[in-house]
C-alpha cells in the first residue's frame, strides 16, 4: 500500500565571486545549489538555526545571511508548489532561495508473517525435516499470496503444502451419520 509523503525543500544559491569577477553565474562552476530538507514549510528561523548548526554554512554568517536578511522569505500558498526569491546585493543579483513542495509516494509498512516460526513447529512431526522445511521454504511466495489474498491461518496452509508434498499424510474426516449432523 502506498502513502505519500510530503515534504518542502528549501535551496540556497549564491554567488557573489561571479558577480564580482564579472562572469555569468553558472552552476557547478562558479556556485553549487545547497538543499535542504523538511517535513514542514521552512520559515527563515528553520533556515537560520540549520546556518547555525552546520558547521560549513558558517562562511555565510557574513556573506549570504546580511543579504537574506534585507529580503523576504518566500512562503507558499495551499494554491503554489513553489517561491522563489532572488538575492540582491547593491542591486547585482548574488544569489537567489527558492522554497519547493512536493510529495513522494513510499510503501507503507506492511507486517508480514513470519513463515520460520511455524514451519519448524509443524516440520518436526516429518520423518525427513531438512526436505520437509526446504520444500516449505521453496513454496513460500505462493503460501504468502495464498494469506494475502484469503484470511487463512497459516498453519493451515504449510500444513496443506506438505500434504502436496507426500511430507505429511492429509487428515481424513470421517462421514458423519445423520444423528451426528443434527
């Protein structure tokens, strides 16, 4: 089963040697675009307690943060998926930080019974164990459809799977007479 998970991602982008050098800003060469991640829509304190707990962003604490300061945030709205502000600086574009949401579907935990337990319980009233459990072990895919698409008890099933496999001899119901049936 599928559930989606949405979180916002925040990305820094500054250049501000580019400007001063005069080249055209260009990613991976004069700049590299820093994300970050959250499961909620990052307001500037978000953004400025991560500046203060990694210890890299600390060469921004006199270049980018001044300048995002003087800017304001950029927030979405339930009707965008994203916000873009583009940083300037001494009205030369240095930079900009954009603000992104989007959800990515991921499995859901499914708990999944385990077969060993039972099979080892059950194997151990056949006269060859060892085949008996590789037999089992070999049919496990189509014993755990089996349970996923019909709520049978497991026992049960390892012990019909045996049956099949001459590992154990099926249980015979004896007829019932009429006066047992009513």
């Amino acid at each position: 089963m599928l559930k989606r998970e949405r979180f916002w991602a925040l990305t820094i982008e500054f250049w501000p040697n580019a400007v001063e050098s005069g080249a055209r800003p260009t990613e991976g060469v004069t700049h590299r675009r820093h994300y970050f991640f959250f499961r909620h829509p990052p307001v500037r304190e978000d953004f400025l307690d991560i500046c203060r707990q990694l210890p890299w962003t600390g060469v921004w604490n006199d270049t980018l943060l001044p300048i995002i300061a003087k800017h304001p945030w950029p927030m979405i709205d339930s009707m965008h998926k994203s916000a873009g502000v583009e940083l300037l600086d001494q009205s030369k574009l240095v930079g900009r930080v954009n603000v992104y949401r989007e959800d990515r579907w991921e499995n859901q935990h499914v708990v999944v019974p385990s077969l060993f337990e039972d099979i080892n319980e059950i194997t151990r009233r056949c006269k060859d164990k060892d085949g008996a459990r590789r037999y089992v072990e070999s049919r496990e895919y189509e014993i755990m459809e089996k349970l996923a698409a019909e709520p049978l008890e497991i026992d049960d099933e390892i012990r019909r799977v045996l049956v099949e496999g001459g590992f154990l001899k099926g249980r015979k119901r004896k007829a019932l007479t009429p006066a047992q049936a009513s």
